[in-house]
C-alpha cells in the first residue's frame, strides 16, 4: 500500500514543480517583452524653436444671473376723466383712436377728448388739483403736462368749443388758430369759433391774458373779458356779460370750493346784440372801470381790490 501512494505523491510533486517552472519562465519572458519595448520607444526631445502652446481656459462666473425688467416711467403730471354726460371720446394719447371716455381714464400728452352736442366731461389734472371743465360740442389736445421751475405747466389746443380752466397752481395756456389765452390763478373760460377764427376769454377771478399770433397782449383780471376776431389785435377788456357769468354758474357745481361768494348775473351787463329793458343793446365790451387797478403777475389775487361786481373775488381760504 506504502508503494503506489508514495508513487502517486513524487509525480504530483513533480507535476508541482513543472508548472512552477513553467510560470517562471513566463513571467521572465514578458519581463523581457516590456523591457524590449520600452527601450525601443524614442523619448521626445524638447525642440527649443518650438513656441509653447498656450492653455486658453473659459472662465465660469460664480454669479447667477437675473433678467433685468426696464419699468415704464411714471410721469410726473396727468389727467384723469372724473366725469362724463352723455356723449364723450377720449384718447389717451394719439397713437390711440378716440374711443368712448369712461371715468378713470387717462390723458397724457398728445392725448384729447371730444364732447357731442349734449356732451360734458370733467378733467382732473394731477397731482396739482387743476380742473378742466369741457362744454358741448368741444374738441381740445393736451399739448405739454409737465412741470417747469417745480411749477404745474400746462398746455391746450383748443380746436373748438368751450372750456373752463379752475386752476390749482402753475399756469396754463389754451392755443387756438387765432392766438393764445392764458391763466396764471385762478379761474378763465375761453371760446373758440373757428368758422369765425373768433377767441373769446373770460377771466372770472385772479389774473389771465389774451395774446394774438402777433403778439399784441392785453391782461385781464377778475370780472373781465376779451376777444380776438381773426389776425386782428385783442379788443380793449371790458366787463363779462350776463351770459358768460350764468355760463360760469351753470357748469361748475363746484365754483362755491374756489369763490367766497358766488357772482350774480344781474350786476353784469347782457351780451352785446341782446336787447334788455334796463340795458339798451350795446356793439363793443363795456370799458373797464377806471377804480380797477392794473394786477400784476406777482401780485396774489386775494391781496387786490376785486371788480365791485364780484364781492369778494377772492379764493376761500
């Protein structure tokens, strides 16, 4: 039994030692492969005429970043429509068509309304507090709502009709064809006629003017009234007639906030053509009475002697 285990053992033994050999020679054979290739590789050589290359590196910015919005500026000065009877368009500006006016709605610059026949609208302007009283059949453009020197300046083209300027602050012109009406405190209405190429200005209270396109100027205070007939030089002031003051008291409900005492239209004389039986019919405006003194731009209207017929002309305090 001893012989043919101890025989099977030397030749397992033997088979061992073999395959050890054999692994040896193996492992010297790729030893030898590696170094054979690693000695016939070239190792590149610097060439000093070559320019070195330059790394270029994108840079990655660590800020996140924010889309920027751009608002509309607010402008300083606007109108608002607070009131509107019966017939009434308004456009914001003129790249709008004349639509419907509704309260609410605003008017900038190049902006305008148009009245029908029976047509009334109020306008506020903002943030001074100037009203715009629009009459029928009226049609005006906002040419310049701004302000100059921290002052509310204000600027209308009056095509047709009537309107009644409450002014608040700052001054204000109306531009017709046929010259320029302007207030500087308080109260004026201004007419115009284009069929006639008639202006017609009415100061109720404080200190306005009558300009033509020539330049000739006249000044008008309270209870006074001008007009221009065509390329003619403004009329020499008179008194404002009966029609103009009842004309005052009919579309401006709120006339009481800016008057201490209200005007009474029998102390004014009729219009000019219209017979009365106290009044004989008269061509030309009454001249002025000769106890009104001059009012100058720098003078505040409440600190003046008003028109005996206006007691008192002053703005309530």
């Amino acid at each position: 039994m001893d012989g043919p285990f101890f025989a099977i053992k030397d030749k397992i033994k033997m088979n061992h030692q073999m395959t050890k050999q054999q692994c040896n020679a193996s492992l010297l054979l790729l030893t030898l492969i590696l170094g054979a290739c690693s000695s016939t590789a070239p190792t590149p050589q610097a060439n000093p005429t070559d320019t070195p290359t330059k790394m270029h590196t994108i840079p990655i910015s660590t800020q996140t970043a924010t889309a920027t919005l751009t608002e509309t500026p607010v402008p300083a000065r606007d109108g608002i429509i607070s009131e509107v009877e019966n017939q009434v368009t308004a456009r914001k500006t003129e790249s709008e068509d004349f639509a419907p006016a509704s309260i609410g709605m605003t008017l900038l610059p190049s902006g305008g309304v148009e009245t029908g026949d029976d047509g009334r609208t109020r306008i506020d302007l903002r943030p001074d507090g100037t009203i715009i009283r629009v009459g029928p059949s009226s049609s005006f453009t906002i040419l310049v709502i701004s302000e100059e020197d921290g002052q509310p300046k204000t600027t209308l083209e009056l095509l047709l009709g009537k309107i009644f300027i409450l002014l608040s602050g700052g001054s204000l012109d109306v531009e017709t064809p046929s010259g320029v009406a302007s207030v500087r405190g308080s109260l004026l209405s201004v007419t115009y006629y284009p069929e006639l190429g008639r202006l017609e200005a009415a100061c109720l209270e404080g200190y306005c003017s009558l300009k033509s396109k020539d330049g000739e100027e006249v000044e008008l205070t309270a209870g006074l009234t001008s007009f221009i007939q065509g390329n003619t030089p403004p009329v020499a002031p008179g008194l404002m007639t009966r029609e103009q003051v009842q004309g005052w008291l009919n579309e401006n409900p709120n006339l009481k906030d800016f008057l201490n005492e209200l005007p009474r239209p029998e102390n004014f004389p009729p219009a000019p053509g219209i017979p009365n039986r106290n009044n004989p019919p008269v061509t030309l405006p009454p001249q002025v009475p000769s106890q009104l003194p001059p009012i100058l731009p720098t003078q505040k209207t409440k600190d003046l002697p008003g028109n005996p017929l206006i007691t008192p002309p002053g703005r309530r305090q």
